[in-house]
C-alpha cells in the first residue's frame, strides 16, 4: 500500500502534478519510492508512472457508488479498470520524459482523460 502520497503542482502546465509516494519494500525495513505524472482533467484524472506500467485513467465518483475506492486526490473513484499500455510506446512517452518534454507528457495524459 502506498503512504505518505504528495501531489506536488507542476510548473507552469495547468492540471499537472508530479506524484510521489513509497511503499513498504519485501525487504525488511526498506521502502522503496514511487514517482508518477498525474493530471486532473474536468470529468477524470491520468496517470502514468514510468517504472511500472501503463496510463490509467481515474474516474472520481461518490462515497456511496458501487464500487467506489477512496484516491490519494480525489475523494473516491471507480477504480482501475481503465489503461493502455499501448499508448505509452504510441505516444513515446518514455522519450518525452527522458528528453524533458513534460508538455508533450501531459498533453498525452490529458489526451486520455477526455476520452
């Protein structure tokens, strides 16, 4: 389980947040960190985290909704139901984070919310 999650705001790019976070490592008293991109569209939010997978899409909802969970940022969401992995070698992400083109990372993680 991830703890003491930080959505720090990007600079100047709207909606944009660098999340970091650990998680209690199999190796003792060790932690290991997590980094990830998140950004916070009008109907749902994207994330991606470069070491470990795909862009997923998070949908807020109420408390009281079937099978809502609660979220680091929102309140509650749907879940995790919603990623492609094939995306993120379409749309080079990895190649736009190496090269620090986080406007061309955010555009793709906006792109997938309004779908």
């Amino acid at each position: 389980m991830n703890r003491n999650v930080k959505a720090i705001p990007f600079p100047d790019i709207e909606n944009a947040y660098v999340v970091i976070s650990g998680v209690k490592s199999d190796k003792g008293n060790y932690c290991e960190k997590r980094m990830s991109f998140f950004y916070a569209g009008d109907n749902s939010g994207s994330e991606w985290e470069p070491d470990y997978g795909p862009i997923t899409r998070i949908t807020p909802c109420g408390k009281n909704d079937g099978s809502a969970k609660e979220h680091w940022f929102y309140d509650y969401y749907t879940g995790n139901g919603d990623w492609t992995q094939c995306a993120v070698d379409e749309e080079n992400l990895p190649k736009k984070f190496l090269a620090g083109n986080y406007k061309g990372l955010f555009d793709v993680l906006k792109k997938w919310c309004d779908k």
